[in-house]
C-alpha cells in the first residue's frame, strides 16, 4: 500500500481534513480517493458511510485541498486513509480522539 507523503506523520493530514471538512472519524477513514474530485473540490460522503444515511457533497477549503493535493499518490486508489493493518487504524483513530479532546477543551 502506498504510504502518505508530504507530512512527518500520518494524523495530520486526516486532522486538516477534518478541521477543514467537517467529516467525522468514520466517514475520513472510509472516504475513497473515487470519492475526491480535486477539479471540482468537493468530496462525496455517501450514505453507506455516513451517520444520516445520506449521500452529501462537501465542498474542499483550500487546505483541505491542499493536503489532498500533497498524500495523493501517483494512482489514486482505494482509501485515503491508508493504514497497514488494523493496529495503525486503531492508533489513528485513538490520536484523533486524543486531538479532538484537546480542541474541545482549548
């Protein structure tokens, strides 16, 4: 699997699109690179992923374009979040529970 490129670390791009997008957990770690449309700078979140189960367009912020720009690999497939092994999903996932608290109490 490809790894994330442009960051010393694999949170901070998925804490930038989650600040910039409004995205929950677990519609960041399921979101598809099919799903990213950089020309349109917009992301689908479909139903099948999301907490309404609704399909929702959400328009990019030019950061949250940017770190898409920067992790995009070559040939963009499969999951933006790349993770290889379910370890590093739950340590993901731990982080930004961690970074979330840290910004609910500041």
């Amino acid at each position: 699997m490809p790894e994330i490129t442009g960051y010393s670390d694999h949170i901070t791009p998925m804490v930038l699109l989650s600040l910039n997008t409004g995205m929950r957990q677990g519609e960041l770690f399921s979101l598809a690179w099919e799903s990213v449309d950089l020309s349109r700078k917009t992301i689908t979140v479909l139903a099948s992923h999301s907490q309404g189960n609704t399909t929702r367009v959400i328009p990019l912020k030019p950061e949250a374009l940017a770190v898409l720009k920067t992790i995009k690999p070559e040939h963009a497939k499969g999951l933006v979040s790349v993770a290889s092994d379910r370890r590093q999903i739950q340590q993901r996932q731990k982080s930004m529970g961690r970074n979330h608290q840290v910004s609910k109490g500041a």
